[in-house]
C-alpha cells in the first residue's frame, strides 16, 4: 500500500492528510460524547437564580428549627413571662437556660425543657472575669457564698439579690478591688461621681458623672489646699495644660509613691 | 400585589395556599414542603428584598458563650472542639502591650479567668464572636470550583452540600477561618445566619440566645431596626477591610489588635 | 466521624503554640495535594525540555526526546490520581467539567488538564510514533498487532507527504504546547498565589516561582531517566546530550534561585504585617525543609555540584555521576518547595498570632503508603510505555530495513 500511492501523491496535495481526517473523527465523537453528557446531567435548576443548584435553597430552608423563640415561650407561660420582662434578665431568652425548646412547643407533654439549677450555670455568665464589660453584675467565684446554689437566694426569672447592694462594688467590682489597693482607698465613688438613682435600674441610660473641672481634684492636690500633708501637690496653673486630671491619670490607680 | 423580585414571579395559587396553611397547627413543617417562602420581617411590605447583615456590639459580649452552643445544637454541628460555625474569642492585654488571644473549645462552655492574671498588669481585655461574614465580595464564593457554594439574593453566603465535591479550596480562600469541613458529609459547610430560621421570620439561634444583645440581626435596608440605629450611632467596623470582601457582619468598638 | 482523625487533630490541638482560628486546627491540604503539583510539574518540566529541541533546534539533547514525551504522559496520566483520592467526594469530580465556575482557577483544572492531554501530548506522541507504530505494527504479532493498529487509528500512510506531514505537526504542536505547559502548572501556582487570604501564598510570583521550579525538576527528572535508562540498557549515555542537560538544568537553577531570593528579600523589605509570624514559621516548623533542603540541598548544592563537574576537567564517569546526585538532589528539593508552599501555608494562622502542626499519617488516603505509591506509579506506566513504544535511537525497529517500496529512509526524525 505504501508504494503504489507514490504516483498519485501528486494529486492528492491539496487534499486533508489522512492522519487528520481520522483525528478529526475521533475528536469529534468526542466532543459529541461530552456534549451529550453535559446536557444529560447538569442538575436540573442549577443556574436559574445563578450559578449554583436553585434546588439546595429549599433544602436549606427546610433545615429543622430546635430553638422556638422567647415569643413563643411567651405565649403559655405568661405570667413567668411578665415578671422575667421586668427584670434584670429580661434580654435573656428562656432557652438561654432551659435549651432548646422547639420540640417542647410543638408538643408541650412529649418533652419538657430541663431547669437547671446548679451553680455553674450561673456562673457562666455572672463569674467575675476581666474581660467583661465594666458594670456588668459579676461575682468572685470562690468567694460569693460559694457551697450555696445560686437559686437559693436569687429567682433566675427576676435575679435583683434579695438585699440589693447599696454599694457600687457590686456591679464594679474590679473598679472597687483596683481603688481598694491604691492611694484613692479611701475615697467613696460617690465623692468623685454622682451617680442618678435610675442608675441602678438601667445603667446605660442613666449614667454616672466625672468631676468637669481641675478644680476639682485639686481640692487636694492644689498647692495650698487644706487637704493632709503627704497628699502630692501641683500647681495646677502650671500641671497638665489644657487637660482635665482625669484625662492623663487614672483615679482609680493613680500613679505616685 | 407587593413588588415582584427581579426575575422570578410570584405564584399568586402559591402564595394562598401558604397562607392557608400558615393557619393549621405544624405550620412549621408544611411550610417548608411548600418550597421557597419569604421570610417575614418587622415592616415588611411585601418586600422580596431582604439583604440581611449582622451587628456585633463589642462592649456589650460578655463571654458567656451560649451563642456557641446554641449554634452548635441549632445546626446540629458537630461537638468537637474543631468545627464552629461561630465561636468566641478573648483578647487580653497586658501592660507590657502583649496581646494574648485564647478561645477554649471556641468560648462554647464560656470562659474562666486566666492563671496568668493575677501576676500581670491586664490594661485592656474583651471578647470578640466571630462568625461567617457573609461577605458581599465573597472569596469563598470566588474560587469553588462547581458552583456548590453560593451568595443568596438575600446577601446569605451558603453551601449545597449535595453538590460540594469537598475540594477545600473555599476553606482555604475564607479569610476569618469560618469554614470547616464537616466529617460527617465530607463537604464544606459554614454559618448559614440560620438560614432556615429566617425564611421563617425567626432570627438566628446565636442572636436569639444572646443575653446582652450583644448580637443585633436585621436588614440593611429596613429604616427601622436595630442594625440601623447601629449604622446611625456607632462606628462600624469590619474585620480585614483590607481583604476587600465586604463583609456584612459589622463591630462596634472594635479593637484594632483584633484579627 | 473517623475516631483517629478525630484522635490526631485532639493531640494537634496540644502542640499549637500562640492562637489559631478554632477552625484552623484541621489542616485541609495534606500529602496529596503537595504530590499533585510536584507531578505536573514535572510533566510541564519534561516537556519544555522536548520542546527545546524541537522548537529549539537543541540537536545535542535530541536522544532524549521521545523520553521526554514518555516522560510527560506517564506523570500525566497518574497526576490527576491525588487529587481524586484528595476530594471528599471523588464521584462527584465531573461536577467539574459539567457546571465549571468560571471564576474559579480550580475549575480550570478539567479542561487545561483535557486539553494538554488531548491536544498536545497525545497528539504529539502519536505523529511523533505514528511512522513507527506502522512500521513495528507490520513486524508485530496479536495482541500488539491490534494495539499499535488502535493507536494509528488504522492509519497505514508512510509516504514521504505523510512523514514530511507529521514532522510539520509536531513543530506547530509543540509550539502550542509550549505555552500549554505553562499554563498546565502555572494555573496551580495562580489557584495559590491569588488566596489573598494566605501571606504566604498570596504573590505574583508564585506562578512564576512555580513554573521555573517544575522545569528545574522536568529537566533533572529526565537527565536521570536518560542516564538509568542507558545504564539498564548497557549503552553509555551520550555525554553531549548529558552535558546539555547540565547546562539547562544550572541555568534553570540559578533562575529558579534567583526567583526565591527575590521572593525573600521583597517580603523582608515590604515587612508587612505577616512577617512576623512568617519568621517564625520559618525559623521553627519550615526550618529543616526549607533553609536545609530546599535551599542548601535541592538549589545550592546541585548549582555547585552541576558547575564544578560542567565547566572542571572531571572525567566522563565522574561527571555523570555528579549530574545524577544533583538531579536527585533537586527531586529532593522541589518536592521540598512544594510541601513548604502548600504545607507551609498552613501551619500558622491566619489570625496571624499562631502555629499548628502538621502530623504525617503512614495509612490512609493522606498517608505515606499512598504517597510513595503515586510517585512510583508513573515509573511503572512509563516503563510500559517504554517498551510498547521505545524512545531509543537504537531499537532494532529502527535499524531494521524498511518494507519493500518505501522511497524515503525510515529515519522517524
């Protein structure tokens, strides 16, 4: 076969070579191949709102609930409801304690939601902790009548103590440890802020004030204040400039000595 | 008759038979056999529109952590301390300017204090949740592949978890380490903003559960809300603006060692 | 849930150091997805080298360019493997190739991997052997008779318009395939160098870095093929061609060393916010696989070794066995690069404020076993394809003479 085709490969210049006439063939049985199957199983809804399966939108959304929602715990118990809306716990969802409550919703008598009562619980959220914001009612684990259950003395559904706290320590208590071991030991927080009654209430509403003026301070720190001797004195004329004392010191841990 | 979407009609049959249903006890379960239904709002005027975001108000995250767990109960994820569709983390700082991170089991069980506090000077300290996104450039969306992973019209960054070939390049574009692989699919998978709940007009089990409001949930374009007296008073703050993913989930009082 | 995964990542969570994401104690691409990129870079590396003499007119490297063809489809073939055995759902791979997100580097991954297949390398193998195919095809017995008649796709033209035909194919098609190469393993380099998420991934360079080191390892990986192969068959392998190869594999070299240098010094200059972690990622976990082999041993020592025995008056043997040590070196080495690119990049955090670990299983689909497997395995599909279509020059297909009638010499080049 070879040599016979000698003579006629004169003619047969202009023609597609054979190697490509029988690549052609097999590319295109294969790109048909390929079609065929791109059209065959590309999911049904994928690209109709963009480039992804439409379908899984449903199937997300049909994902079971667990948590019902304190509007729904609301809705039979209302009276435990009413009194929990005044209170300190009042942004606390019921499942926040009792857990997840959605099957207890959909049939009250196949589960009840668990009450938990031990200390830990508690401490959770209430034991004392750097990190958390200034004001925020916390509590020293180990000192914080430790062997008694939190329960015992305050109702988880309105958490105000049973004696309430007349002294800001309660809720500042790192502010008050911090005073406690510095030169300001003996200093009420009231001499320096005068602090609204609604405070205790709602205390970012109604917040404390800081002494306006320089002045101020130097009721002791003035030169020439009637203050006791070991007290350190500035002239305020000259001392810190345009600022407020506070501004630069921190009163609560004030440096010196 | 509302506003209809862009590009998808609405059903008027569809949507009586919704509200029919709506009436019967269990309505719950027949409404997500019914198929896609909007999600009902406060204001909500027939709107199909909901963008939704989240605000976290840093001052006011005290810990606790039931957020976590929440989460994790909410969304069935799994309870080792290696997946987290959300966790929490605290960021203390000495006086001598070191920053020290930590979030034990993703802030889950909440927090005890730190040995090392009682012998060194904190000047700072606060606790951070953290979460998917939800960016609105998202890189995650970017770089799957097949097209398993997805921005909603609602601004939802999900996962198809029947089509996601658990290639992992998602987990490896996501910038905040929202993603995880879950060993039980095998497939990559994320906070969702309950996504389910909120097609129910629920919000998300993390916002729900918060003690402090620390976590705020709605819609950005909704006038009346929580999220907008957040955008209206508060300096809002991104994580790794840089990025330029646009995230969705914006902090208040955030700190700038926070990453 | 797998208890020992679940085991591993408890005692990884032990040894982190500093603060990582919750999320981030699991490490997502392990063994697997460092072997994947070291095998196309090789295919890449093998073929740009067959192209040098094509397109080139590099005559001295000429006794190695079926080899290197070879070469390429064997790694070819096995390259994709990882990263099936990688996937969390390998059946659902041909998502891919069905709704490909065109945003997605990944989602080239099909059809650039399709095409240089298809298109280049078998294409080029096939008019590369299709005279000889032809030619063994009449001297063979059944089966081999029906194989090489399914490779021709029965084609049986050996005159000189079709011979002239298929060498003007293969030129037009390595010169496609030139930059088909590139874009074979640069487009891996792009799916890590555009994670803006990851500091160490994130550069431009990385497409770059990526490809001059896959060449770096193509050209070792041939030099060391040619040369066992010689000595297997009992031939003494041509020094002009091993001289060459040298040659390429230095200059290759020093460029892929001066691409690394550059990388270092730009971060140091720029010092970013990730420096910081970075350095100490360097200076801990990557201290061994890095500084130790990817530098002194896979880069600085085959430069020193590859020009003391190139440029000096060693003898013939000697030289040859310096070449060898160098290419393994640089095997070594770049398969080094690739793990501290891909396992690097994971092992601190991207809060920027930790490290984790990275724990080697021996079985399992991320494990040793596996892995030494798919690195063997191509050895094993090349030495079938060596002995189905022999690249040497002195097979007795080729000195054989040619069937009654042919008018042009049968030499296939």
């Amino acid at each position: 076969m070879v040599g016979t085709q000698h003579g006629a490969t004169m003619a047969r210049r202009r023609r597609i070579p054979g190697q490509l006439v029988r690549l052609g063939i097999l590319f295109a049985l294969l790109a048909g191949a390929l079609l065929y199957v791109r059209g065959r199983f590309v999911p049904l809804t994928f690209g109709e709102l963009g480039h992804y399966r439409a379908a899984a939108i449903g199937t997300l959304a049909a994902q079971s609930i667990r948590f019902a929602g304190m509007e729904a715990c609301a809705e039979c118990h209302d009276d435990v409801a009413a009194v929990k809306q005044r209170s300190y716990h009042r942004g606390l969802s019921c499942e926040g304690c009792h857990g997840a409550a959605s099957a207890h919703v959909e049939d009250p008598l196949a589960s009840t939601p668990a009450i938990p009562k031990e200390r830990q619980r508690c401490l959770r959220c209430h034991r004392y902790l750097a990190s958390r914001p200034t004001g925020f009612p916390q509590v020293l684990e180990r000192v914080h009548h430790p062997v008694k259950a939190c329960v015992e003395c305050h109702d988880p559904h309105d958490p105000a103590p049973p004696i309430p706290p007349s002294e800001c320590a309660a809720c500042h208590g790192a502010i008050a440890r911090t005073k406690a071991v510095s030169h300001h030991w003996s200093l009420d927080c009231e001499q320096c802020h005068a602090a609204p009654a609604e405070h205790r209430q709602n205390p970012r509403a109604f917040l404390p004030k800081k002494p306006t003026e320089r002045a101020f301070c130097g009721q002791c720190h003035a030169r020439g204040s009637d203050a006791p001797v070991g007290i350190p004195r500035v002239d305020l004329a000259e001392h810190g400039g345009r600022y407020l004392c506070w501004q630069c010191h921190y009163p609560h841990a004030p440096e010196g000595g | 008759m509302g506003k209809e979407p862009s590009g998808h009609a609405i059903d008027e049959t569809r949507r009586r038979l919704i509200c029919e249903l709506a009436k019967l006890p269990a309505a719950t379960v027949l409404l997500s056999l019914t198929g896609p239904v909007r999600a009902r709002a406060e204001g909500d005027e027939e709107t199909d529109e909901h963008h939704y975001a989240m605000g976290i108000q840093i001052d006011r995250c005290i810990g606790c952590g039931l957020c976590v767990e929440a989460c994790k109960v909410e969304n069935d994820v799994p309870d080792e301390p290696f997946y987290f569709r959300t966790w929490v983390e605290r960021y203390t700082i000495y006086e001598d300017g070191e920053v020290v991170v930590d979030s034990p089991h993703g802030g889950r069980d909440g927090f005890r204090p730190r040995s090392e506090d009682e012998e060194r000077r904190v000047l700072r300290s606060f606790f951070v949740p953290k979460l998917c996104n939800h960016c609105d450039n998202p890189p995650c969306v970017q770089v799957c592949p097949v097209g398993a992973t997805f921005k909603t019209r609602e601004g939802v960054v999900l996962v198809d978890s029947d089509y996601c070939i658990g290639c992992r390049y998602c987990i490896q574009a996501c910038p905040y380490g929202a993603r995880y692989l879950d060993p039980r699919t095998k497939t990559a998978d994320k906070c969702t903003f309950c996504y389910h709940r909120l097609r129910r007009g629920l919000l998300p089990a993390c916002v729900e559960v918060c003690p402090t409001q620390a976590r705020v949930f709605g819609e950005l374009e909704q006038q009346a809300s929580p999220l907008h007296r957040l955008k209206r008073f508060e300096p809002l703050h991104v994580l790794k603006p840089e990025l330029n993913t646009d995230p969705k989930v914006f902090y208040t009082d955030l700190d700038g060692v926070v990453r | 849930m797998n208890p020992e995964h679940l085991e591993a990542l408890r005692s990884a969570l032990d040894k982190v150091t500093g603060f990582i994401y919750p999320n981030e104690i699991e490490l997502h691409w392990g063994l697997l997805i460092v072997i994947y990129p070291y095998l196309t870079g090789l295919v890449a590396g093998a073929f740009i080298l067959a192209s040098l003499e094509k397109v080139f007119r590099v005559k001295a490297v000429e006794p190695t360019y079926r080899l290197a063809l070879l070469t390429a489809l064997a790694f070819l073939i096995v390259a994709p493997m990882p990263l099936q055995a990688h996937l969390g759902h390998p059946e659902r791979s041909f998502e891919i190739f069905l709704t490909p997100h065109l945003r997605s580097a990944m989602a080239m991954f099909g059809f650039v991997y399709a095409w240089y297949l298809m298109v280049v390398l078998l294409l080029e193998i096939w008019f590369e052997y299709r005279a000889d195919m032809i030619r063994w095809r009449g001297r063979a017995r059944w089966p081999l008779k029906a194989i090489y008649g399914l490779l021709t796709l029965g084609s049986s033209d050996l005159s000189p318009e079709a011979v002239a035909f298929d060498r003007k194919a293969v030129y037009a098609i390595t010169i496609i395939g030139i930059p088909s190469a590139f874009l074979l393993h640069g487009y891996v380099g792009f799916i890590f160098g555009s994670v803006k998420a990851n500091p160490w991934w994130s550069s431009v360079l990385m497409p770059i870095v990526f490809l001059f080191s896959a060449i770096v390892s193509g050209i070792a990986l041939v030099l060391i093929l040619y040369y066992v192969t010689s000595m297997a068959r009992g031939k003494v392998p041509d020094m002009a061609c091993m001289n060459t190869l040298a040659s390429f594999l230095l200059y290759a070299l020093i460029v892929d060393l001066s691409l690394e240098v550059l990388d270092f010094i730009h971060r140091l200059y720029e010092s970013e916010e990730s420096i910081e972690i970075l350095r100490e990622l360097i200076a801990s976990k990557l201290f061994i696989s890095l500084t130790v082999v990817q530098l002194l041993l896979g880069t600085i020592g085959p430069i020193f070794l590859l020009g003391f025995a190139r440029f000096t008056g060693l003898v013939d043997e000697l030289k040859r066995l310096a070449y060898l040590i160098a290419a393994l070196l640089v095997q070594v080495g770049i398969f080094s690069t690739r793990w501290n690119v891909v396992i690097g990049g994971q092992l601190f955090s991207k809060s920027l404020r930790g490290l984790t670990v990275y724990k080697l299983q021996v079985g399992g689909a991320e494990g040793i076993l596996v892995g030494a497997g798919l690195l063997i395995l191509p050895l094993v599909i090349l030495y079938g394809l060596v002995k189905l279509l022999p690249p040497w020059d002195d097979a007795p297909a080729f000195r054989e003479a040619p069937a009654a009638g042919a008018a042009a010499p049968m030499a296939p080049r």
